[in-house]
C-alpha cells in the first residue's frame, strides 16, 4: 500500500491521529486474518490485528479486500475509519451483491446493520471514497450490532393495481417501499417495456416530492424523492409515488425497478437486486365494439343504441359494448370510443 508521505516510518510505526485503547472485534468473519491491500499486492495484518491505536493512510483510489474459503452471511460490519468508505459483497462470480455506506466525519467506530442480510458472499471489499482516509480496524459479522434487530430485508416495490389493459387504456404504477424504519429519501430508477407502454408522467404523493427532473432514456427513468418533514418518514410499507402509463402495443408489459438506494438520516442503504422488485400488466390489442379491429363511427353509434342498458342485455356474441367495464352502457364508454375515434389514424374526416 502506498503509504501517505511522511505516514508510516516502518511497520513498527504506524502513526494514526486516534488513539483508543486496543480491543478487538469478537465474532467477526474476518479477524485475525490478514486483508488483501490491493495497491500493494500484498496482504496486511494491521486492520484485524485488534489494535484501534494504530491507524494506516490509504490513497482513494486503493481498496482492501477479504476472499472467504467458503460463501458467508453477512448482518453488520464493524469499522474504525477517519473517513467515508463504501463496504462492497460480491459473490463468487463477482457479482455486486450490496453495498454499504460508511459516513463519518471525524475518527469514528461504528458498528452497522446492513440494510438487508446479505447472503452467499465470497468476497468483502472496503474502498476509501474520500482522500486522506485512515483505517484503523476493520471486519464483518453474520450478526447484527448487539442490541439491535435483526434486519428488515426492504424492498422498493412496483404494484400495478390492474392484470390487463387495452391499447391505450391509462393506468397507474404505485411505487412503493416495505419493510423499512424511518426512511427519508430514496433514489431508483424505473424500467418499462416502451415497446409496448407508453410512459404519461407521475403524480406526486402528498409529503414526497420529486426533487430531479427525470427523464425518459429509451424507456428507463431516475427519480430522486424525498420526505417533507419529520411525520412523513416511511416505516413499514408506504407509497410514496404514482406513476402513469398507457397501453401502446399489444403483449406482456414489465415495469421494473432498478439500482436502489434508500436513506434513513443517518446512513444510506443500496438493495439488492432481488429487493428493487417489478410488476406485469397485460396489454391487450384494439377491442373496439364491432370487432372490426379499430374505432369508428359505427361503433359509437352500436352504443349509441345499447344507451342505458346493462351489458347484460347487450348483444355480446356480436359486440363489446361495455367499453369501460363497468356493467353499463352510458357516457362513459361512449366518450372512451369517441377518443379512440380520434386517435385512429384511419378514420378521417369527411372532407
């Protein structure tokens, strides 16, 4: 590792500016073996050795990092730091599992729950994301901090309150967060099938806000929410946004959500991939009340004729009369057919 000018004299002298007294870290996967400097290409007792009071500098853009013989579960991690440092499991294919954020202003030891346990880890890495970083010890347990829970496991959720739609039929997305205890800003990013949706816009929840600008990149959106006041922070499940879509082309829509991260006012959480979660909705083709395949004029006036009675007592063999749904014939499905009159393309005026 290389080391900052002037830090370290031999391995003997290892100047830190934290000197509490030495105690080590019971129970942790890691200790008292050696970590992985992945500048040096070497391995390094100091950080597991037990000893708080020495402290070594590592250059931003150095990491260090710990391979297990076998696939661990991980809860918490334990950290001596003058500094941020991001915490990242893989699994044995490398994969990113999580990530947890490390956020201290001064020398600090914290002893922190994941987000969410996190299992089959192969492989931990602590990587300093600020300059003049130093670490004093370092390790990880398959426990939770002592007196604390264990963890919620949240997830950010996409719910679709309808199973299917016609093409252009609008309906709504609740994005929704569970399992969580006193979050107050969330980032993620949305993915819809734009082949076969199209995406309308969002509508707020009273007390979140959106405070970017998304948008629409082939079908993928960020939003970056966050609370408005200490009562709107979300334990449990909540939704926190509404978004809006309609039905473009014919087939089984996916709306997914993707890369998130949560904030309590303390500490930031990224999920794991498999608790940024998706919803589908069916999208089915023109179902105009002829059948014919698109909205004309005689469809409305096939309405127009079953005016104010149930769909019941319509001629179903024949038509789809109940545009709407909603067991009758009235304005509202003659103002629906109207509308995909006027979106039909092939029904032009009479000029």
């Amino acid at each position: 590792m290389k080391k900052l000018a002037g830090l370290v004299l031999s391995l003997g002298l290892i100047i830190g500016v934290f000197a509490p007294s030495a105690s080590a870290y019971p129970g942790g996967l890691i200790a008292p073996n050696p970590v992985y400097d992945d500048m040096e290409k070497r391995w390094s007792s100091l950080y597991t050795d037990g000893n708080e009071s020495s402290g070594v500098g590592i250059y931003i853009d150095n990491s260090l990092s710990y391979t297990f013989s076998t696939p661990q579960t991980v809860k918490s991690y334990k950290l001596t730091a003058s500094r941020n440092f991001d915490v990242l499991f893989y699994d044995s294919n490398n994969n990113l599992l999580h990530t947890a954020h490390f956020l201290s202003t001064s020398t600090s030891t914290q002893h922190n729950n994941l987000a969410q346990t996190v299992t089959n880890v192969s492989k931990v890495v602590f990587d300093p994301i600020q300059t003049n970083s130093f670490i004093y010890e370092l390790d990880v347990f398959n426990t939770t901090a002592p007196g604390t829970p264990e963890p919620l496991n949240p997830t950010l959720d996409v719910v679709i309150g309808k199973d299917k739609i016609r093409v252009g039929e609008q309906f709504t997305s609740n994005i929704e967060l569970k399992n969580v205890s006193n979050i107050y800003a969330e980032d993620f990013k949305i993915n819809y099938d734009s082949n076969l949706l199209n995406y309308v816009g969002f509508e707020e929840v009273p007390g979140y806000k959106i405070y970017n600008q998304p948008t629409d990149q082939n079908g993928t959106l960020r939003f970056i929410v966050a609370s408005q006041g200490e009562q709107y922070g979300i334990t449990g499940e909540k939704v926190f946004l509404k978004l809006k879509f309609t039905g473009k082309a014919k087939g089984t829509a996916k709306i997914d959500a993707l890369e998130c991260r949560i904030a309590d006012t303390e500490s930031e959480y990224d999920l794991n991939e498999d608790s940024c979660l998706e919803d589908n909705i069916e999208v089915e083709g023109i179902k105009d009340v002829n059948r014919s395949g698109e909205y004309t004029l005689v469809d409305l006036a096939i309405d127009g004729f079953y005016y104010g009675k149930t769909a019941v007592q319509t001629d179903s063999s024949k038509h789809d009369a109940d545009q709407v749904e909603d067991g009758i014939i009235d304005d509202k499905d003659l103002l629906f057919i109207v509308n995909e009159m006027l979106n039909n393309p092939n029904y032009p005026l009479n000029a």
